[in-house]
C-alpha cells in the first residue's frame, strides 16, 4: 500500500484549527514597536514578554546545522513533549497501537498508557537488534508509530542501518529513530535520509551532548508535512525565553560541544577497559552512547556497595534482557577515577 500521512492522521486533528497566539499574529522585525497586544507587563526584566512560538532564531541555527529547512524541525519541552505530540496527533486512544522494541527508552511505554494506546512490545535480539520480521508480522493496520531507539538506551548499542531501512520501507506508520545519543556514536544522523523517507522521524536532544538537561529541549526532525501536524496542536509558547537563549547561547560554543564530547568518548573508553578487569563484572557492552551497560555477578549488590561510596548508578535488572546489569554514565576525569578507586577497593 505504501506510507501516506493523511491515513495516519487523527481524525479530529485534520479538521482542528490551531490557537493563533498574539506573537503568531504579529511577528517582530526588529523594530521599536510598541506591544499593546498580548496583555502583557510592560515593565521589562528580561522575561515580561511571550517568547517566540516558532523559536524562529534558534530554528535558524539548528537548521543550518543539520543542512535542513526551518519547516523540517520542531522544538518541544524536551524531547518527552515531542513524543507526546506524536501521539496526540496519529494515534486514535483505544483504536491504534505503537511498536516498542524492549529494553529501550521507558517513556515511550508511558506516553502510550497516557494516551490509550496499545503498546505491541517485541524484544531485541540477544545482540540488541530488532527482529524486522517479527514486528512486521505483529503490525496491522491500526500500528501507527514504531520507535527505534539509536544508540540505545539502555543497551548503548546503535540499531543497524540495515533493520532501520527494511523498517522505514515497509512499516506504513511513522519510524521514530530517537537520537538522544548521537553525537557520542561515530555514525551519521539519520535527518540526512529525510528526503528518502516521508516517514521517517528523528528525535534529538540538547540534554546529553550539549549538556543542557536543565533547560529542556527536544528537537523533532521530519518532512514539512509531518511538522505542519504537530505545529497545529503543540501549545503556543511551549519552548520558553529563557530556554531559547540558554540553547543560543550553548550552540555559540560548538568547539567547547565537541571537545567536551571527545573527552567523554575517550574517558569511555578507558573506563570501560578497567571494568574489563573486574572479577565481578561478567560484560561490558559496546556502547555508542556516554554511558556503559555492565553485567555483573549481583546487580542489586554492586549498586547498593557503589551507592554507599558515594556514586549513584542506574540498575537497570528489572528492564527485558537486562538481568543483573548497572548503567554507568561516564563522568569527569576526576569522577570516573574515583570511580575506579571504589571498583578496585569492592574487588579486594
């Protein structure tokens, strides 16, 4: 049959007229105008006045970039948001169903319970990579979404290009690739198949290699179409002012981004030559993200020894696939020794 993105689209948001905001209406250019319009305080501080909408500047930026046009990205309260979008706008609560391929990120499960949406989970390969036929087999017609997490969280391997494009040529939903991590992996972005693939959606991030969690800010790469949707039903000033100047102003220092990102994958790869060492660590995974899922001989144990020295990591035993594994994201220099230091004192 073939992907067409008007017979995924909800009924009630094809005929949905967006809220049109005082700054949608009115776009400044620059100029010393007087805004009487949107019943705002006058007084200025920084932060009195409706941020932009379209987040028009920053979309300029990332646009050039990631050598896409402004009408390719939409920008979210975080990624969390984007995915909600998603939803909201494709998939018909208690009618349609998503595809997840466990262990992966756990959001995606709880925006489809959130939303009414049956969630089809079919698991990954002992290397933790999808089995296509298998989630094509379980598709139907009602299957509006399949997200694909690379690199993974929590196994921090990529999903091969191969499964990816089988997956975007044959699934006539949306293929989410969720991109949190790609700045970590040595691979390209999937944003330059976009023209390729009309359904093809990537997600990425400002809160792991440009080290701003705090401000939250997703990024959601599609065709022109796939974004025009979204934009119809996504609150009018979901990205705020102050998250809009932190990300300008973090992306003026792309050399700082990169240098940051080549210390974590180096400091990755030293510690994850210690853990090879480790009596009690049965596997270290290859990992194209900043973080490193080890196997050891008792999770629950490891995590409650390192946490009593002062190191919080993540247990992820309780995930498909996962038995009696920590997540370790990569610190400092000085973090990662003293990670080291513990893991040497737990062996003695």
């Amino acid at each position: 049959m073939g992907f067409d993105l008007n017979n995924i689209i909800r009924e009630n948001i094809k005929g949905l007229k967006p809220y049109s905001s005082a700054r949608d209406e009115y776009v400044s250019n620059g100029s010393g105008m007087v805004y009487m319009d949107a019943n705002e305080n006058p007084f200025e501080n920084g932060v009195n006045r409706y941020p932009d909408p379209q987040q028009r500047t920053l979309k300029g930026l990332l646009a050039k970039q990631k050598e896409v046009s402004t009408e390719n990205i939409l920008l979210g309260n975080g990624s969390d948001e984007v995915l909600d979008l998603l939803f909201r706008a494709f998939c018909e609560p208690k009618e349609d169903n998503i595809i997840t391929l466990p262990p992966t990120y756990g959001m995606y499960g709880v925006l489809a319970g959130l939303n009414g949406v049956e969630n089809r989970e079919l698991l990954l390969n002992k290397d933790f990579q999808p089995d296509v036929e298998a989630i094509l087999n379980a598709v139907d017609f009602n299957s509006k979404l399949l997200f694909i997490c690379s690199p993974n969280n929590p196994t921090g391997n990529s999903i091969s290009n191969e499964h990816i494009t089988a997956l975007l040529r044959e699934f006539n939903g949306l293929v989410i690739v969720d991109e949190a991590y790609i700045d970590f992996c040595d691979a390209s972005s999937w944003v330059s198949k976009l023209a390729e693939f009309p359904n093809l959606v990537v997600t990425q991030t400002f809160s792991k290699a440009y080290g701003m969690a705090g401000i939250r800010l997703g990024i959601c790469v599609a065709a022109k179409e796939i974004i025009a949707v979204l934009n119809k039903i996504k609150p009018p000033y979901n990205v705020n002012e102050l998250t809009q100047q932190k990300a300008l102003e973090r992306l003026s220092y792309g050399l700082r981004i990169i240098s940051e990102v080549s210390e974590i994958k180096e400091q990755k790869g030293l510690v994850a030559q210690v853990l090879s060492s480790i009596p009690f660590v049965q596997e270290v995974y290859p990992s194209d993200a900043n973080f490193l899922l080890v196997r050891v001989d008792d999770a629950d144990l490891r995590y409650t020894q390192l946490l009593e020295k002062g190191i919080v990591v993540r247990n992820r035993s309780s995930q498909p696939l996962c038995k009696n594994t920590l997540r370790i994201t990569i610190g400092t220099p000085e973090e990662n020794i003293k990670l080291i230091g513990v893991l040497k004192e737990l062996e003695k």
